[in-house]
C-alpha cells in the first residue's frame, strides 16, 4: 500500500485547485479519483465566474471573490490556462439588490435599456473570467504534476480507507459525497446544456434565478457557444432531453435570433453537487487521519474553487514551504 502526506479525493476543479494550492506549498499530494478529469461534472460546467446556487452566502462571496482574483491572473494566457476576460450581461428583473460580489467586481455595474434583450427589466454588466473548463481542468492537472502532485483513477469506498494511506485527507468528492462521508445531505442539480456553432456572439449572457428550474445562458468558447439551460433538483439522469435541448436554444434564441439556426454540435449534462450549505471543515477520522471535507458547492465550483482551495490548506496545517 503506498502512503501519502495527503490524498485528495475527487479530480474535478475543486479537487484539483485543492491539491494544487497543497502541493505548491510543499506537501506531499496523491489526487484520487474514480472519474478522469474529462469525465466529471467540472468537465460540463459552462465556465462562467458568477456566483450560483451556492450557500452559505458571505462566505461563497469571499471565496468567489479570491478565485476572481485567481482567474483574472490567469486569463494573461488563455493559451496554457483556458481562461478568459470576457464583457456580457447577468440579467433580472430590474429589483434585485447587490451583494457582497456586486460591489466588490471591479467595473461592475447596472445594465442601460439599451444593452438589454427585451423582456428583461435590469441587469449587471462586467468583464469576468469565462473559464473553457476541459483546457483549465488539463491545466491544472500539468500545474499539478510540475508541484510534484500525482493523480491515480480507482474508488475509494470510505474515508477510513483514504486515511489508512495518509495522514491528511481533503474530500473533494461531489456528489459522491452522499455515499463516501455517508452525507445524504448532498442532492443533485441536473444541468442540460448544448454546444452549438457560434453565429457571431462575442459577449456572455446568463439570467438564472437560484429557485428556477429553467435558466438562460450563453456563453462562446473556443469550441463553440453554450447554450443552456435546466437546474432540475434531485434528478439524476445523464441523458439529454431532445425537447429540453430544443427550450434551450429557443430560449437563447430570443437574446440572439442567429442561434435559432445555428448548428448543434454536442448535448452535455451534468449533475451539479448541491447542499442546503458547502461542508468545509476538518474533523479526526476514526483512525485518526485529519480529514478535510471540501464539497456541495453546488453551481459554483470553478466559481469558489481557488477560494475554498485557501481555506483547505489553511484547515491542512499549511505547507512546509
């Protein structure tokens, strides 16, 4: 059995910026996963930094606000990290009050009737990270492996067994959660999006309320544009829905008619990890490992992800360097 300093549990963004941010500051850093990197949720998410179905509130606003300050760093190679400045609008209905993350994004302000699609009543207009999740998750598997970190792909089917091989163990499971911790407190959130040709879009547009099952969204990548999209609770299917994907693209077509016709090139679904409230803490495993839990971050994973990555190795002991 090899033994680790620490093992981290879960290869999607969380589980990687996790272990990045550890093994930069010297430990010794084993990712575990069942899935590859290409294969989890992260892989489908649409990129964007906005905070979204993600709790406790102030907290997630501290966390989004260090990974906007992350990404924004990043976004000077695009090339090599798949990050992005881009401008667009986060639609609602002209009521909404700012938060913690409206006042704090540099630049961020209120939309013009102009720069509106019609139907909505208000909006914000900012230029924020648009993160192509494949390349960034590639990209920090690369940033990894140059700390000195390794990534192996098998189960772990509790965290007794994770703590029999290191001393610390950070779990970054997701949805997987439900059965490792055991925490039935986690529940899916199905995402259906769909990958099209892009007709022209420079700019993002999302208007997603946090309580909607359907939202709206837009985002162009280097691959194409994202269009999406559901926020169904306790769904747990992987197959996309052809009258799902076709509300989708009529939704998205009355921001931009050109998607209307543009051509369809891939259906994606994922199953977003929520919780009533993100569990990150530490706590003694029975054997006496300290395990770090990092998961339910709804969403908002890319979104928190270098925040939360701070809190873990604060809750770690640190580094050694």
């Amino acid at each position: 059995m090899t033994t680790s300093d620490v093992i981290v549990i879960g290869g999607g963004v969380i589980g990687l910026t996790a272990a990045v941010g550890l093994a930069e500051r010297g430990r010794e850093v084993r990712v575990v996963t069942r899935d590859p990197a290409r294969d989890t949720t992260s892989a489908v998410a649409g990129g964007l930094c906005w905070p979204y179905r993600v709790r406790p509130e102030e907290r997630a606003v501290a966390w989004s606000l260090r990974s906007l300050h992350v990404l924004t760093e990043l976004a000077a190679r695009p090339a090599a990290t798949g990050v992005r400045l881009v401008t667009g609008t986060m639609a609602d209905d002209g009521n909404a009050e700012p938060d913690g993350w409206h006042t704090a994004v540099p630049g961020l302000r209120r939309a013009a009737p102009d720069e509106l699609p019609p139907g909505y009543g208000g909006g914000w207009r900012a230029r924020t990270p648009l993160v192509d999740m494949p390349s960034h998750l590639q990209y920090l598997e690369r940033r990894l492996a140059a700390a000195g970190g390794t990534v192996e792909h098998r189960p772990f089917t509790s965290l007794a067994e994770a703590g029999r091989e290191a001393g610390t163990v950070v779990n970054c499971s997701g949805l997987g959660a439900r059965e490792l911790v055991p925490d039935p407190a986690v529940q899916p959130v199905q995402g259906q999006l769909v990958i099209a040709e892009n007709p022209g879009v420079e700019e993002w547009f999302g208007s997603a309320d946090a309580h909607a099952e359907a939202t709206t969204y837009i985002l162009p990548q280097p691959y194409g544009v994202v269009l999406g999209g559901t926020a169904r609770e306790g769904a747990w299917s992987r197959e996309p829905d052809p009258a799902t994907a076709r509300a989708i693209v009529e939704r998205c077509a009355r921001v931009h008619p050109k998607l209307a016709h543009a051509r369809v090139l891939a259906h994606r679904v994922g199953l977003r990890p929520a919780r009533a409230a993100v569990r990150l803490e530490a706590e003694r495993l029975p054997g006496g490992a300290l395990c770090v839990h990092n998961y339910g971050h709804g969403g908002a994973g890319v979104t928190v992800a270098w925040g939360c990555a701070d809190e873990v190795v604060r809750l770690a002991g640190g580094g050694t360097r």
